[in-house]
C-alpha cells in the first residue's frame, strides 16, 4: 500500500471560482484522490483557502467589511460549495491559522540562517492620496512586456510575466485610482533564490516523468532572461503573517507582513497540522517530515499552468533552503485555462459559470463528468452549452443511464427483482468479461499516469461496452425462445452495474453510491479481479430499480443558460 499525499492549490479567498479554476486543481485532484482510495491506499488530500495579501484586502473593502470578518464567511462559503461537488478533502484548511502564521515564521527564521534572507532597502510606489506604500496588487498598470493594460504589479495575467509593481507604464491605484504616485524608501526582506538556482535546475531534471507543461514554464523562469531573480517575501501590509524570524522579533520589520506567495504554500503543510489539531488525524509528521516516515509518501500537487513557477521553483526553494527534512513534491500535474464559449470568465461582467451557480442549475456529476471528460490538459479547453448537452446526454444519459435503466427494468418484467440463476455464460459472456478485464487494466494504467481525458474516454469505453453487449444479445428477443439463456445474459448484465459503480466513483461519486444502493451492494471492493467482480451479485441477489440516473438536458434549458450566463457584452 503506498501513501498518496496529495495537494490542490488553494484558491483565493476574494469571491466564488469559476468552473475553469475548479478543472484546473481541485477536481482533477479529488478525482486522483478518490481513485487511490479505492484502490485501497492511504491518502491524505489537503486543501485549504488563500487568505492573506492584497486580494482579500481589496475583495473585504469593496464588500465593506473588516478582512478577517470577510475571509471568514467566505472561508464558509467555499468550504460548503466544495462539499457540494464532492471535493473528499480529508481537511480544508485557512492560511489565516495559528499553524500557518508560526510554521511561516519558522521557516523564514531557517532560511535566514542558512543566509538565504537579505535585507534591503528599495525603492517602493508610494501614494500620496492614498497615505500608504502600494504593494503588488494594489498597483495596475500597462504591462511592459505584451503591453495588456490591466496588468497586475505582480504579474500579468495575460502573458504570465512576473512584474514588480515599478515595472508597470502608466501606473495606477487599485484603492484609489490614483496616478500621482511616487517612489520612496523602504525596507523589505528577499528569498535569494538564486543561489539556489543550480540545486533547482538539476532537481526539476531529474522530474523526466513530469508534464512538459510544468517542466517548461520552470525552465523558462531559470534560464529566461535574466534567470532565476531573488524574490521579495514582505509586503507593507496589515493583514497577514507578522514578520517575525522563528519566534522572535524581526527588527527593522515592525508593522511588516510576509508575502502572500511565500506563506500559501508553506499552508499545505500546516493544513496537516490542523487536520490533527482538529481530532481527524494523530500524526500529520509522517507525511511531510522525511525523518519521521514521509519517505515512503508519494507527494502529487494539482494546479493551473499559472502557479507552477512558484510550485516548482520558490516553494522548494523554500523547502530545500530551509536545509530541514521536509518533503518535496514527486510529480506536478498541470492544466491549461478553460475558456468560456470563445472568451474569458468574467466576475465582474457576470460571463461563465461559477461553482454555486452551476450547482444550482444541475447536480454535481454534471459538471464533474464534463469537466473532467474535457479536462485542458495539453492545450486550452473551451466551454459551449451545446458541447455541455451533447456529453450530458450521450455518455451519461444514453449510455450508463440507459444501460441501468434497460436492464433493471427488463429483469423485474421477466424475473422479478432478483439476480435470475438459470443457464450458462456462452461465448458472447467470456469475450464481454475478456473486453471489461482488458479495458479495466487500461482505465487503471490512465489513472495511475494522471491521463485524466483519456481516464474518462475509457470509462466510458466501458460502459459502451454493456450498451453493445446487450444490443448484440438482445435478451428480450432471447427470452421468446430461450429463458434461461436470457437469465444468464441479464446475470451478468446486472454485475456490470455494481462494477461501473466502483469505476466511475472517482468521476461521478453521487451518481456511483445511487448505483450501489440500488443493487443493495453496502460496499465493493475495487476489481483487482473483474472476472470475480463480476460474481458480485449472486443468483437471487436483491435489487430495485433506480430512478433516472441522468436526466437529458433540454434545448430549452440549454438556450435560457447560455443567455442568463452570457454577461455584459461591450
């Protein structure tokens, strides 16, 4: 049995995600989470909000709230919406904790004496109009590298580049608007992650089985330009971890906080430590110490192509700068954007679907089958109604609903509620459970690998393979002349449901538990075996049949949803 430790990068706390955030960590992560489950390995799945730095500051102004009355009720509201689409955190966790703020205190402390901390005093945007200095996002401006002009002073959302609020043309203030800004002295602390660039090159090397997605944008951030720059860890700010070396006082840092980039990733860790504070788990060391046992773990984070470079370069950085035995990540699974019908989601001009409100138009396995089935991993993937129908009602509807809903009902109208027991598997019933082996091999090899597209492809692949079985066998023709024959047909038919139910579980969890209880199967194990798994039900083994597994989506619907999600159009 191996031991998964398995992370999604956390999401802001300013506001509800999208669906193209949700495909790009959190749920291909609860998949991978899920499917190790069932395969009967231990798994510790962590998550938790991002809650420090200027986007929880600007999110509570404008919502007119203190920050931390504000990051707490939307902690609650992503916490819930995440429990609506079956995301199986084992703990969602709050950057904002006591175990956050001491293990990021702790590691700036390990890191200054390793003499990977400089003090230094810069040359920052000050605002006059505002009163204040403006750390990164609270400075918009013209990106000096593509020229968009909404570029954050961090870093530009439309091609990636890290920036400095400084680097921006035609700087403004977020709080304000303000343009009559100034640069005046002030003292920050920086990670010299250059010195460790060396150490961080011939590690990511030696990652041969990563996506070329990750390893190319760790790449070009090293070797790009300049190569890998030293990085600024404090901001002027009043909300987040105090800046403190260890636990004691930083002179020189007084009124400063540590950098949101710096302490959301060290959260992963200390999400463990609230997973135990909170009386789910006894020993969260064991996973993330490699002198207490967490070098037997395997270590998976999932993420948009967006957070790589600080998942695989200034996290480690921090990690192996610490020159502590912390645990490492082994693979990173990366996935481009999600577009929504031929541009971009947008909040504030209401475009896209978010998570509350997909889950207010259609149950969770909708969405999670679509998504995951359509998951942006080599390129971007782009959302349409008319996509979202079609493989709603074909693969859900038309194949495993109808496939359930044909057989259970052709049993109950011949044989009654029970698993018939007359005849014999013939030809026809050893090449369908030779074709399931063969195909189930295959799901598991994909699933293993990450391959989450062609995961859903076979999936589904197996579900068409009951559908054609049963087009082929025609048991309703076959019970005219021969009962029995029709018996062992719909006998195995009927195994295959059970089966499905643990296949598809990591895809569609709600849909996958509906599928047991109506086989009045309390548990399945994974099929190690599938041609014993396919002896699950026994002859006169009880069922009902289950309501309509998935309902097809209308051109009615399909139409009034693309209109109410269109947004403000220019």
């Amino acid at each position: 049995m191996t031991r998964h430790l398995i992370t999604s990068a956390i999401p802001y706390i300013n506001g509800i995600k999208h669906l193209g955030n949700l495909v790009g960590s959190q749920l291909p992560a609860d998949l991978y989470a899920r499917y190790q489950r069932g395969r009967g390995h231990e798994v510790l799945f962590l998550c938790a909000t991002d809650e420090h730095g200027t986007p929880a500051e600007l999110a509570a102004a404008k919502a007119g709230k203190p920050v931390e009355e504000y990051c707490a009720e939307m902690y609650a509201v992503q916490a819930r919406i995440a429990e609506g689409f079956g995301l199986s955190f084992d703990h969602f966790g709050r950057s904002s904790s006591p175990q956050n703020h001491k293990l990021t205190q702790h590691f700036a402390g390990a890191l200054a004496d390793q003499g990977l901390i400089e003090e230094v005093l810069q040359r920052q945007i000050y605002s006059p109009t505002d009163g204040r200095f403006l750390p990164d996002r609270y400075v918009e401006g013209t990106c000096p590298n593509c020229g968009f002009e909404d570029a954050r002073g961090d870093q530009c959302d439309n091609c990636t580049k890290q920036l400095d609020p400084e680097d921006l043309i035609n700087p403004r203030s977020t709080i304000s608007g303000a343009t009559d800004l100034e640069m005046r002295e002030t003292k920050h602390l920086f990670l010299r992650q250059s010195k460790l660039k060396d150490e961080l090159d011939a590690w990511i090397d030696s990652k041969t089985d990563w996506p070329v997605l990750t390893t190319s944008i760790a790449k070009k951030w090293l070797h790009d330009g300049d190569g890998l720059q030293d990085r600024g860890i404090t901001r002027d700010l009043s909300w987040g971890v105090p800046v403190k070396r260890g636990d004691q006082d930083w002179p020189g840092m007084e009124g400063k906080v540590f950098y949101v980039w710096f302490d959301a990733p060290i959260e992963y860790i200390a999400c463990a430590q609230e997973w135990v504070d909170a009386g789910k788990g006894t020993d969260w060391e064991s996973w993330w110490r490699t002198d207490k046992g967490a070098d037997n773990v395997r270590y998976t984070q999932f993420m948009g192509k967006d957070n790589v470079p600080f998942h695989t370069l200034s996290f480690p950085a921090t990690i192996k700068g610490s020159g502590e035995p912390w645990k490492l990540v082994d693979y990173i699974k990366s996935f481009n954007y999600l577009t929504y019908d031929g541009g971009q989601f947008s909040t504030s001009r209401g475009r896209g679907v978010f998570m509350d409100q997909a889950l207010e138009i259609l149950p969770a396995d909708y969405w999670r089958w679509w998504l995951l089935s359509h998951a942006p991993e080599t390129s971007d993937a782009e959302f349409t109604w008319e996509n979202f129908q079609a493989s709603v009602n074909k693969d859900l509807a038309d194949v495993l609903g109808n496939f359930i809903s044909r057989i259970t009902k052709f049993c109950r109208s011949k044989f009654g509620e029970a698993v018939p027991d007359a005849g014999e598997y013939g030809e026809a019933e050893e090449a369908l459970i030779a074709d399931i082996t063969a195909r189930v091999a295959r799901y598991e090899s994909l699933m293993d690998a990450m391959e989450v597209r062609k995961s859903a492809a076979e999936l589904r692949g197996i579900w068409a393979a009951g559908n054609e079985y049963l087009q082929a066998q025609a048991p309703w023709t076959t019970f005219k002349t021969d009962p029995d024959k029709a018996a062992a047909q719909v006998r195995l038919a009927l195994n295959l449901i059970p089966l499905y139910a643990v296949l598809s579980a990591p895809f569609i969890p709600t849909a996958a538990a509906s599928m047991l209880d109506a086989m009045k199967v309390a548990e399945m194990p994974w099929p190690d075996d599938v041609p014993a798994a396919l002896g699950k039900l026994p002859a006169g083994h009880g069922f009902e049949v289950p309501e309509v597994l998935f309902a097809k989506i209308s051109d009615e619907d399909c139409e009034a949803w693309s209109e109410r999600f269109a947004g403000k159009r220019d």
